[in-house]
C-alpha cells in the first residue's frame, strides 16, 4: 500500500511540476493576439425563410461557408489591400434565434484584425446575389479593444501536463517490472543457497555419526 501511495504522489506531483513548468513555457512563447468581431443583420425574403434557418433558429452554415469563400475573401483583400489569406483568421458564426451573423478576425496585431474583419462585412452584404435573403446590413463594425489573450494557452498545458502524466505512468510500471523480476530471481537464489546449506550440514551431521 505504501508503495502505491509513493507512487501516486510522484505522479501527482510530476502533473502539477510539468503543469506549472508547461504554462509559464506557453505564455512566453504564445504569441499574443487580438479579435476583431463585427455583426450582419439579415433579412429573409419570406419564401426564402425556412431555407435559411438552422435547427437552433439562427441562420445556417450557408452564411459561413460563402462568407468563407475565395469570392468574399478575394474581394475583401482588395478593399484591405492586402494579398494575405484573410480566411485564416476568419471565423463565422449565428447566434441562435437571430438574424444576425458574426464575423470574428483573430490576428497578432488588432488594427489588421479590424481592418481585415471590416473588409469582409463590406463583401459579404453584397452577396444577396448568391444567399436568397432580401437584405443583409452591417449591424456593427469591427471591435477594437486592444485587449490579446494567448491563443489555446491552457489546452496547451494541459496537453503537457497530461503527456508527462502518461510517461511518468509508463515509467512507473517499467520501474515495477523490472524490481519485480529481479526480486522473484532473488528470492530464487535464496533459496537454492538455504537448501544447499542444508543439504551440508545433513551431510556433517550423518559424518559425525
């Protein structure tokens, strides 16, 4: 029992060590970034209603796939005058039981973010064209708090948290493989020893007789 109390206690403390260790790692080595989040409002024609509509009463993956689109995405590197993949950073998104559609740009420099967001909802209003919706308005502009925040910073230490848990496992039971095998082999050479010690003193013993 003791042993196995040791050997969760090593466990436990090389869980939280490499947790510690691993998040003071990824927070100087994460490279902060800022978002950017602008909102549509649509407004469905009244045959196109049903067809536009997910099963949470928000609007359908549709919207995010065109507005994810190298139509949308080309135009809109023209109006931010860039040639880089703004989809990359591009994410959208329907609140349920809305009209409205999100569009959040997660980038490394925040005035680029609202640039880039910016340039996507000025595109995307005009694809009415290809969406069957009456209208599409540019409900608010891209945000611009200049607050980061490290991207993925705790999935990431718990990632390494819970790799050197599963190694320290794997080196625990290595360790008791091995202390086991040795041990039974020397409980065996014991033994051939006790019985051969036996065995000469049974044969002074019958000398002397």
């Amino acid at each position: 029992m003791k042993k196995f109390a040791r050997c969760v206690l090593i466990l436990i403390l090389v869980v939280i060590i490499s947790g510690v260790g691993g998040y003071f790692y990824e927070d100087n080595t994460i490279t902060p970034m800022y978002e950017s989040v602008a909102q549509l409002y649509v407004v469905p024609g009244t045959q196109s209603e049903a067809s536009i509509r997910a099963k949470d009463g928000g609007l359908n993956k549709d919207f995010m796939i065109i507005f994810s689109s190298n139509v949308v995405i080309e135009a809109a590197q023209r109006i931010a005058g860039t040639t880089e993949d703004i989809s990359q950073y591009l994410t959208v998104s329907s609140p349920a039981d809305s009209n409205i559609v999100e569009l959040k740009i997660v980038n490394p420099d925040q005035n680029t973010a609202k640039t880039y967001v910016d340039a996507v909802a000025q595109t995307a209003v005009k694809t009415t064209t290809i969406i069957p919706v009456e209208s599409m308005q540019i409900l608010s502009e891209g945000t611009s708090s200049g607050v980061s925040f490290k991207q993925h910073l705790y999935r990431n230490t718990i990632f390494i948290a819970g790799a050197a848990g599963v190694v320290c496992i794997f080196i625990e039971i290595i360790v008791c493989l091995i202390l086991c095998a040795f041990k039974k082999k020397r409980i065996a050479v014991m033994m051939n020893m006790n019985m051969k010690q036996d065995m000469e003193d049974m044969y002074i013993l019958a000398m002397n007789l």
